[in-house]
C-alpha cells in the first residue's frame, strides 16, 4: 500500500492543485487537518464549497482520509466546544473522517477530531478504545496536533505538541501517527518530520508556501517513509529502530519517480519558503 500524506494546505489551491495531479498515484490520500485558513480573506462558507469540491473530485480518484485541525473548525456543540461539521458532513462522498476507522488492504486507520475541550476529548479516547479491541495488522492514526516533547512538535523555542496524544501512544501502542500542526518542525534546528515513541512512529511533514506541499510518503509494501520538501528528500526504514540523521534519498522506486515527475508537471518547481508559525 501506498500513502501520500499532506497536511495544513490552508487554503492554498494550488497545493489541492497538486495533490489532485498526483493523487492517482497513490492508495490512499490522507490530509491530516487545517484544509481551511481561518486568517484567508475568503469567507469561511465560501472556503468549505471549494474544498469540498476538490475532496469530491480526490475521492474519484482514490481512497480519501481527512481528520479536522483546529483550522477546520466551523461550529459549536451543545457544550460549547468548537467542531468541524462540514467534515462531519463528508461521509457521502465516502472520505473516512473524524471519529471514524476502517481497514483498507492489511491497514487498520482511525481518524481523530481536533479536540478543543474535555467532550470531544473523551470521545477520542473512547474511539481509541474501541478501535484498540476491533483492529487488526497495522495502525495507523491520523492527529492533527502532534505528540508533546518530540522533536515533530519543536517549534524553534518551545513544543507545541499534544501531552494527552503521548499518553495514549502510551497505551495503546499504534505503529504510525500522522500529524501536521506545527509547521516549521521539520526545518529548524531540533525539530524533525519524524521522531518515535516507544514502538510508535509518529510524523509531521511541515508546511511551506508555493504550489507544492511538504509532503511524505509511506510505502508500506517496502516499510519506508520519504519525507519530500524545499529542504531535500529523505527516507527511513520502519522496520529499523530510530536512528539520526534520515538517509539521503539517492535512489527512489520507479513507481515513486514517475509519480514525482507528473507532479513536477502540475506544481512546477518546490519554493524554499516555509511557514514560521503552527496552524
């Protein structure tokens, strides 16, 4: 199985653009929050039909996962606590998305929501819960906040992370988190797009401006991730413990290299521009 993973796209229509261009490519699409941009100067309604345009046109193309970030957010519940509903909204398209899990090929994902206080809270670990008992061979979660005290969560001067995301790691032991967030973790000094908690690894691709997203790549068939970006190409091997710095991508798969040069085609050139702030 093959996974192209985004995240904080922010609006940035060409990086849809993209996305859309290479989606074909891959099995599974996974954008792992803050598809919108709250600071846009376009009207927050009019940036859900747009986006939700292009999730529909993704979905035709491929399989789909979306989890919200705190970008997301366009409602309150009954308890005050901010939610995504227009991504609550998409299962008719058939996007797997907050609060939902399912299994394509031998993987087993589950979707978390931004939690914006102790209600939705609660429900991800619940939904961890159950997931734990029901799932089966791999597990890979999609969080938009990453884990506290790593170096994917590393801002620069402090961690923007997520404490209660280590702690259920901790418990429940899944083999992947994806997460976005925090977009300048990649590119500083302690930062990095990849770290690992227990046997857990846990990623954050980063964000920069232009017309194509940090992204990263698992090819899970090979048990490899490629992490792509305006700051070079490196890969990890799953199946190794963590280990400092990631290899230097010299020679990619055929099947990655014809990918990448039909999204060169599409975006054009990566810029060298990333984001200084989280998302």
């Amino acid at each position: 199985m093959r996974c192209l993973v985004v995240a904080d796209l922010h609006y940035a229509l060409p990086q849809f653009d993209w996305v859309l261009s290479i989606a074909p490519r891959f099995d599974v699409v996974i954008i792992a929050g803050d598809a919108l941009d709250i600071g846009s100067i376009v009207d927050f309604r009019a940036q859900i039909v747009v986006v939700r345009k292009y999730l529909e046109r993704l979905a035709s193309k491929t399989r789909v996962i979306l989890c919200s970030g705190n970008h997301d957010l366009d409602e309150r519940d009954e308890a005050g606590e901010r939610i995504s509903r227009w991504i609550g909204d998409l299962g008719n398209l058939g996007i797997a998305h907050d609060g939902e899990s399912l299994t394509i090929g031998d993987t087993f994902f589950t979707v978390c929501p931004w939690w914006d206080g102790p209600r939705v809270k609660e429900q991800i670990g619940m939904q961890l819960e159950e997931a734990a008992a029901a799932h089966r061979g791999r597990w890979i979660w999609i969080h938009h906040a990453p884990a506290a005290n790593s170096p994917t969560s590393w801002g620069g001067a402090r961690t923007f992370g997520d404490a209660e995301l280590v702690q259920w790691i901790e418990s429940y032991r899944p083999d992947i988190v994806l997460s976005g967030h925090v977009h300048q973790s990649p590119f500083v000094k302690d930062g990095s797009w990849f770290d690992r908690i227990g046997d857990t690894w846990v990623f954050n691709m980063g964000q920069q401006f232009g017309p194509t997203p940090a992204h990263i790549v698992l090819d899970l068939d090979s048990n490899r991730a490629y992490w792509f970006s305006a700051a070079g190409e490196q890969s990890i091997d799953l199946g190794k413990p963590l280990r400092r710095p990631a290899d230097t991508v010299e020679a990619f798969p055929e099947w990655l290299i014809a990918g990448s040069q039909a999204a060169a085609q599409a975006g054009g050139p990566i810029p060298a521009t990333t984001h200084p702030e989280t998302g």
